[in-house]
C-alpha cells in the first residue's frame, strides 16, 4: 500500500467521497463542512489532494468554463480506499462489541 497517512475524519471522508463520484476541491470542503458539522479549510483538504495525486492515487483535469480542477481516483486509488475501508471496518466491529449491538443502528 502507498505511504498515505489518513489519520483525520477529514481525509477518510475526502476518499470515501471521492470513491462516491469525481468531485472538484470546493465541493468536497463544503461536502465534508455538512457531513461533519465544522469548518472545512482548504489546508485540509488540498495538501491531501496534491500528496494523492502525486503518488498515483488520484488525478485531476480542468473542467468547465471556470476550468475548476477535478479529482478522479485511479484504479489504484480505488483499490488503496477499498483496503483503508476493509482496515476501519474491523476496527468498527470492535466498537461495536464494546459499544453493543443495541446502541448501534445498523440498517
């Protein structure tokens, strides 16, 4: 696996919303503003980007009549989330067991 540290809510969300759809970067600070219910910065957020982009995981294009960067994941992009998402899963049925089932929703 790349050498990526996703040690924030604010990076696992930007490759969870990334896995969802291409996104440009103000639409992903203002998407991860609503999920988490705080400011967003783009020192957050683009650095994140850049560090993706530069080890393969991630590429961007100039969209629009703005020509606003769009991110896309690479397919190896798309293989390191789904690893990261398997690794946090595990660590998520483990708070569960401690947590309890009944004070977990799960659909």
């Amino acid at each position: 696996m790349k050498s990526v540290k996703v040690n924030t809510v604010v990076k696992l969300y930007t490759l969870i919303l990334l896995a969802e759809s291409d996104r440009h970067g103000y639409e992903l600070m203002k998407t991860l503003e609503d999920l988490l219910g705080a400011p967003v910065g783009p020192s957050q957020v683009y650095p994140f980007l850049r560090k993706l982009e530069s080890l393969g995981l991630l590429v961007s294009k100039k969209m629009g009549s703005r020509e606003k960067k769009v991110y896309s994941l690479t397919p190896e992009g798309r293989e390191f989330v789904k690893e990261l998402l398997q690794k946090s899963l595990t660590v998520l049925q483990a708070a569960v067991k401690v947590i309890g089932r009944e004070k977990v929703c799960l659909p």
